[in-house]
C-alpha cells in the first residue's frame, strides 16, 4: 500500500468543495472521486463554515469566492480565527483577480480546467 496514493489509503484524503455553481460541483466531485478522494460540498461560505465546525477538517477546501449568504473572503476571515483550521490548504477558484489572501495556497482561474484542478489538488493533500 502507498502512503501517497489516495486511493489505496484506509480513508480516501477529503476535500471540501464550496461553490454555488452546481453544475461545477457535481463535474468536481465526479472528476475527485474518481482520483479516489472523498469529496464533501457546501454551496456558500456559511454552510462551509458549519462543516468545518462541526467535525474531522478536510485535507483541502476548494473556495469560490463569489457565494450568496457568505462569500469566500468572509469565510477566510472566519476560518482564520479558528486555530484548529489554520493549517488546512485552501485553494480558491475564481473568475475574479485576487491576490494575498492569508491561508490560499494557490489560486485555480475560472472556467476550471479539471485537469488542472486535479493535478492541484494532488499537490496540497
């Protein structure tokens, strides 16, 4: 068995994807599962927010920044003040310019290639 591999591990590496767009979700989480990641989603930042409080945090969270209810740069802000999330990556997907977010560990332009995506996601797990 391979450390590295997410599919041969005991418990399949999970990310957290928060995205409103439903129709990118679901074309994530086929495209995660199938590299043999756990994939878990939240369509606004409150409801990602709820998730990470509420149990064992995710290896990754994937962030749009653009959300109703609570956007990706308040759930940043609201994840910094949480030390035991501090040290997940998170890796935000936007259609917008951004830079120096505190906590983002790379920053994935929208429309997602998923490809790309993967290979990022294999880089931060």
């Amino acid at each position: 068995m391979t450390q590295g591999n997410p599919q041969t591990a005991p418990h399949p590496k999970r990310v957290l994807v928060v995205d409103d767009e439903r129709d990118l979700v679901e074309a994530m989480r086929i495209v995660l599962e199938s590299e043999g990641f756990g994939v878990e989603t939240a369509s606004n930042g409150q409801e990602a927010l709820t998730a990470l409080r509420g149990g064992e945090p995710p290896e990754l969270v994937l962030l749009d920044m653009m959300m109703p209810v609570m956007n990706g740069w308040q759930l940043l802000s609201e994840v910094a003040k949480i030390p035991a999330l501090k040290s997940v990556p998170v890796v935000v997907l936007t259609a917008a310019g951004v830079a120096g977010l505190a906590g983002v560990v790379e920053i994935l332009r929208k429309p997602i290639d998923l490809e790309l995506l993967v290979e990022a996601v294999g880089r931060h797990v």
